[in-house]
C-alpha cells in the first residue's frame, strides 16, 4: 500500500484502508473490492425471501 495509507483486516482479507494525514488522523476510510463483495453477500443473505 502507498504511504499514508493503512488496511485493517477484519479477515484474512483487507477489507477497509484506511488514508492518514501528516498529524496522523484518519482522512479517508474506504472498503476494498474485498469488504464490497463481502459486504454485498451479507445483505443477499440477509434480505427476506418471499413465499408463495
């Protein structure tokens, strides 16, 4: 990852990183296309089925 930039592994993936400024605060914060996918699977698990 470039400077100033983080991952926190939620997983054996990266699924968040995580951008810092020069006084060392989070500036940005982002999903990978790892916690996308990830995410999206949960909330298709998640949604309700419709019976007949």
């Amino acid at each position: 990852m470039p400077p100033g930039i983080s991952g926190i592994h939620l997983t054996d993936a990266v699924l968040i990183t995580v951008g810092w400024t020069s006084h060392k605060s989070p500036a940005t914060a982002s999903l990978t296309h790892e916690g996308v996918r990830l995410t999206e699977e949960e909330e298709g698990s998640a949604a309700p089925t419709q019976g007949d």
